[in-house]
C-alpha cells in the first residue's frame, strides 16, 4: 500500500485565513534559497505543510512569520535558486520518500 497524502490547494486566501487553516499543524515549512537546513532533513512522516513563494520575490515576511521551520534545496555551482514549481516538486517527492520506506 503506499503513502497516504491529503492536499489542500485553495487560492485567494490571506496570510490571516491561511493560518487558521494550519493552526493544528505542528511542521510549518517554508522552502527558502538561503535555509541552513536542507529539505532532506525535515521530518515529512509527520502532519506536514509547506509554503513556497514566488520564484521573484519567495515568500512575504507574512508567509515566513507563519512557517516554524525554513528549509531549502542545496545547490550547486553558480545557480542561486529552482523555478517554485520545480522545487515544490523535488521537496514533494522527498516527503512522498520518507512516507514511503519500509512500506510493501
């Protein structure tokens, strides 16, 4: 059986209705280019959600005020960061990872 995955996707909400929705939510993430801690890192078999930003701009100080936890994607040579797309998609399949191990 595999991992189990429950996603939201809403749009048009403010910073204030967004941390309502995820006021039960103990893991908060935030993916920033500069985060110490990389993505691989976090503990993604537990309740989980992450917030990414604009590839332009990232996240607004409202967005990084809700997160408990930046994380980033390591990078190397001279790019500086991912398209969101592309790195909520590699973040994704890390937690779709470690929900997945060790299960038939």
């Amino acid at each position: 059986m595999g991992a189990h995955f429950a996603v939201a996707i809403e749009s048009d909400l403010s910073w204030d209705e967004i941390g309502v929705r995820l006021s039960d939510c103990a893991q908060i993430y935030a993916a920033e280019s500069e985060a110490a801690m990389p993505y691989y890192a976090a503990d993604w078999k537990q309740p989980s959600a992450l917030l990414i930003g604009s590839e332009a701009h990232g996240l607004s100080v409202e967005g990084l005020a809700l997160a408990r936890q930046r994380i980033g994607i390591p990078m190397a040579g001279r790019a500086e960061s991912l398209n969101a797309a592309v790195a909520g998609s590699i973040i994704l399949f890390e937690a779709l990872r470690q929900r997945s191990r060790g299960r038939t």
